[in-house]
C-alpha cells in the first residue's frame, strides 16, 4: 500500500495539531476528526499557518478572545469553534 502525498500532508496537520494545552487539544482533535478530510487545499494552507502559532495565542484565537489576522483564518476558527 502506497501513502500519497495527501496521506502524508494530512498525517502531518493531525501531528502538528497535537498541543501542549489541553484546550487546544481537545478542539483541534474533534474538529479533525470530524472535519480533515473535508477541507479545500487552501483551507490545509490555513490550518497549517494556524498550526504554526505558539499555544496560547492559538487559544486566544479558538476562543475569540484575539482577532483573526485574515478573513480565511476567521472562516476556519468559526469552523474550528462549531464542531
């Protein structure tokens, strides 16, 4: 069984978004689960800068205690919080 590039971009995502604050954890790995699979090439962009943030800003982001920098970004945090 060969693992395509896709396979391995979205191995990828699910192992970045493994976080050290449970908070994050927790919406991150119910929104993937629900959601990974579903998402344009421009929405893995997104998650993937997301991924990027340190822990707490990424919460103050999930939580909307902190603006998004992008209306894309904004689109997916709403998808993020709504799983």
């Amino acid at each position: 069984m060969s693992v395509t590039v896709d396979d391995r971009r979205l191995d990828r995502l699910r192992w970045k978004a493994r976080r050290g604050l449970l908070e994050n954890d927790l919406l991150l790995s119910k929104f993937l689960h629900a959601e990974l699979t579903k998402l344009s090439d421009s929405e893995l962009n997104t998650l993937d800068q997301l991924l990027q943030m340190g822990d707490n800003d990424l919460l103050d982001i999930l939580m909307g205690r902190k603006a998004c920098v992008d209306e894309a970004t904004a689109k997916l945090v709403t998808r993020i919080q709504n799983v």
